[in-house]
C-alpha cells in the first residue's frame, strides 16, 4: 500500500524576494540606479579626502592635477563599491541564486562567441565620429544658466584630471577598466534586466540609455552618452553576454585616455576644432548600422527575455 | 454561483492613484505652510529667533513621511487588509511624487502674496547671523548665488525634479513601513 502512495514534492516558492513581496522590477532599478549613485559619491569622496589628510595635503580644488591620484583613486574604489561589489549584492533581491549567472548575463556568448567580440570592437571604433558628431550637436543646445556652470565645473575637473600627467597604466585602470566593468554590471547585467522585465526590450534599451546619460551629470554631452548606452544595451541583448559591453565601453574610454597622453594638446581643443568631417560622420552611421545588421546571433532565447537556461 | 463569478468578473480592480495623489498634495500644502509659513512669522518680528527655525523643520519633517502612510492606510480599507510590501512602495511613490509637485507649486502661490521661498530661508540665516554677531560675508556671497539661480527657470524646473525624487524615496520607505505594520502578514493578492 505505501509502495503505491505518489511521492509529494514539497511546495517550492520559485519566485525571487522581490517577486514574492509585489516589487515592480522598473522600481527596484529606478531606486537602486539612485542608491548606487549616492554610494558611489559617499565612498569615493570619503576616500580621496581620507587620502588627502592622510598625506597632509591640502585641499586646493583650483590645482586639480596635485590631488588628481587621490580622486581619481576615490572615484575607482566608489565604483568597485558602489556601483559593482553592492549591485552584485543587491541583484540576489530579484533572482534566485542558480539563475544568478544568466540573470547577469555573466556567461559567455553561447554561438560566434569570436565573431560576437569582433563585431563589438569594429562598432566602438566605427562608430566614434558619430558619437563626436553627437557631442558637437549637443553643445549648441541651449542650457540653463545653473546647469552649464555644473557642466563647467565637470569639464574642468575631467581636463585637470587627464592633465595631471600620472602613469598611463593608472589612468587606463582608473578611467576604462573600472567603469568598463562597476558601469556595465549596474546599467547592462542588472538595470536592463529589471527593465526588460517591465517595459520590454525596446524601451528598456532606450530607458537605461537615457539614464546611463543622465548618471554622468554632464548634460552637454548627455545624447552622445545616452546613444552609447543604448548601444551598449542593444550589444548586451544580442550578446547574451555582459562582456562585449564591458570591452566596448573599455575601448571607448582608454581611447580617449591614450589620445590625450599622445596628443595633450586635444585637452585644450575648442569644440568646433573637434568636429569630424561631414563624410567621416556620414561612413560612421552607414558602417554602424551595417554592423548592427550583420551583428552575429548569440543568445540562447532569440527574445532576451527569458533568463533561466533552457539547457541544465 | 454564476451570477457571484460574473460580478467578480465585472468589478475593477481598487486604484491606488487617487488616494495617493490626494494625500501627496494635501500634505504638501500643509508643509510648505507650516514651514514658509513659520519662516515668515519670525521674520516679521524684530529679531528672528531660533526657536521658530527649529519649529519649522521639525513640523516639516514629521510631515513630509506621512503622505506615504496616509495612502497606504487608505488603500488598505479598499483591499480589506491585503497588501504587498512592493505595492506599499509603489504607493508611496506616486504619493511622495505628488507632494514634490505639489510643493514646488506653492512656491509659486507663495510668490503671489510677495514671498520668495528660494531666498526666505537665506534671509532668515542672514538675520540670524546678523542678531548673533556672525559673519555675514559668506553668507552674503550665498544670498547673491540663490538670486542669481531664481531668476533662471531651470532652477525651478530642477528644484520639482529633485522634490519628486526625494520625496518619492522618503514616502517610498513610509508606504513600506505602513504596510509591514498594518497589512495582513500572509498577504500575496495586491
């Protein structure tokens, strides 16, 4: 009689913490981009200026280049912190722990694995003069009064930073490998998702472009920002994989680094000089989208939307 | 039986929206009165205390939580007790969103009756550094920086942005805490 008795499973509740309490996934990643933000700034200030005593220099904001190493030491230890180490932390709310990976998108491309990562280094450098052509754009909008003195003081501030002549090696961990990787786990492995999940994946490529913009606090450059992001996102879905995006986005930033430590000069251009020629931009958009096109499949789910592996 | 699916069927969903933004504005009225007002109460006697600053931003601060709680509390009645901590938030969200609209519109009406808000709390400090033999210098510097942001309409523009983002995390949290305490425990419906 026991023998014929069915075998009762017990009740799994396969929901993640956040499903199983009613969090809308739009919120958790609209509050957490917020949080992350504030951390990011908290930890990386409190370190520079922590360095600083420590040295006993003082605080002179008009010579940036003498506190240069400290700040931008501060500002890579707030985005480890911050944006990665506790994003990666607060990613467990929405997903149960063996879907971790794929919810991540911290899995390799699973088809064309070679071709997925040549295609994501030939989109970042083709498609530079366009960004360039973007940045040009957005200069001529007009800016209140408030926010271009803000924009003024980031530009700046980034101009003291690159001029301050420290190693190339630091300078590329500081401004490319640590945002490559601490910007693309907040924005493409966990703000996408949480958006992909609400709004679908149009909007949530559009959506956290526009915020991943936003996140730089400089507006006369938040299109170009704003495109990159969403470009970054559109690779990432397509991907299936979060490190195509973290090599672009590394590309992109030591480019800049290494051109300025080649070309200092570049730091003092005027904003007309740095327009591209007409025919330079036009090629840019034609092979970006040609790239796009012919971007090689990769995912496991054609959608991007369902997370949990089909193959165990 | 039928008839009992049908009008299950048939009736809505309870809206949280109404309630939410009613509570959002209503408060906001009451703190921005409670504070500006106050402010220019003691700005009107001869020599400002602190006294009246302390009050204003205590009676402000218990304020600015209680949109989030109020709407939860009154969406609660509609879902007989049954209510997600999420919910709760979203709740709290859209109230806080409405109270730093509604806010940064009293500004505006404050305006109609002579009062800057933007420079009253920097000529109040002002004043009070004036009674207590500060120096007034920086300060000064300060009162001329906030002049010169009130006349740009992006400071306006930025100071709602920034209310409905503050006050969306703060009610956010009081609409979270309102549901732990007076929903149902084992709630999974709302």
């Amino acid at each position: 009689m026991e023998d014929n008795q069915p075998e009762i499973t017990p009740m799994v509740d396969e929901r993640s913490w956040a499903e199983r309490n009613g969090f809308p996934s739009w919120l958790l990643g609209t509050v957490w981009v917020i949080v992350a933000f504030v951390i990011f700034q908290v930890v990386g200030t409190l370190v520079a200026v922590l360095l600083l005593l420590g040295e006993g220099s003082g605080f002179d904001l008009d010579n940036i280049a003498e506190l240069a190493f400290e700040m931008l030491l501060g500002n890579s230890l707030g985005q480890i912190i911050g944006l990665g180490l506790a994003t990666m932390v607060v990613a467990l709310l929405s997903v149960k722990a063996r879907n971790y990976k794929v919810f991540m998108r911290f899995t390799m491309p699973k088809y064309n694995t070679g071709l997925v990562f040549v295609f994501a280094i030939l989109l970042v450098i083709v498609a530079q003069p366009f960004f360039w052509f973007l940045a040009h754009l957005n200069m001529q909008l007009p800016l209140p009064e408030l926010v271009s003195g803000m924009d003024d003081m980031q530009i700046e501030l980034l101009e003291g930073l690159l001029a301050a002549g420290l190693p190339i090696l630091f300078m590329l961990f500081a401004i490319a490998v640590v945002p490559g990787v601490c910007e693309e786990i907040l924005f493409r492995s966990y703000l996408l998702r949480l958006f992909e999940k609400s709004t679908g994946v149009i909007l949530a490529i559009i959506i956290t472009g526009i915020i991943f913009g936003l996140f730089h606090l400089r507006f006369s450059q938040i299109i170009p920002l704003s495109v990159i992001g969403m470009l970054l996102a559109w690779v990432t879905i397509q991907s299936g994989s979060v490190f195509p995006a973290m090599l672009m986005h590394f590309i992109h930033n030591g480019g800049t680094v290494i051109a300025i430590y080649l070309y200092p000069e570049l730091i003092t251009m005027e904003p007309e000089a740095s327009l591209p020629p007409f025919w330079l931009v036009i090629g840019s958009i034609v092979a970006t989208i040609f790239l796009l096109y012919r971007y090689p499949v990769a995912t496991i789910n054609k959608e991007g939307v369902h997370y949990v592996q089909e193959e165990t | 039986m039928q008839e009992d699916n049908f009008q299950q069927f048939e009736e809505e969903p309870p809206s949280f929206v109404q309630p939410a933004m009613t509570y959002g504005a209503a408060f906001a009225i009451a703190a921005s009165l409670v504070f500006y007002g106050t402010l220019v109460a003691a700005m009107s006697g001869a020599e400002p205390g602190i006294l009246p600053f302390i009050i204003a931003c205590l009676g402000c601060l218990g304020i600015i939580f209680l949109p989030g709680v109020f709407s939860v509390k009154s969406f609660l009645k509609q879902t007989a007790n049954k209510l997600q901590v999420g919910k709760g938030a979203v709740i709290g969200v859209v109230s806080g969103a409405a109270f730093g609209v509604m806010y940064g519109f009293m500004d505006l009406v404050w305006l109609l009756f002579g009062v800057e808000t933007s420079t009253l709390v920097m000529e109040y400090t002002l004043a009070l550094t004036e009674t207590f033999g500060g120096d007034t210098g920086q300060v000064d510097e300060m009162r001329d920086v906030m002049e010169e942001q009130a006349r740009t309409g992006g400071s306006i523009m930025l100071g709602v942005l920034f209310n409905i983002l503050i006050y969306g995390i703060l009610n956010m949290l009081s609409g979270m805490l309102a549901v732990s305490i007076w929903a149902d425990k084992t709630s999974d419906e709302f």
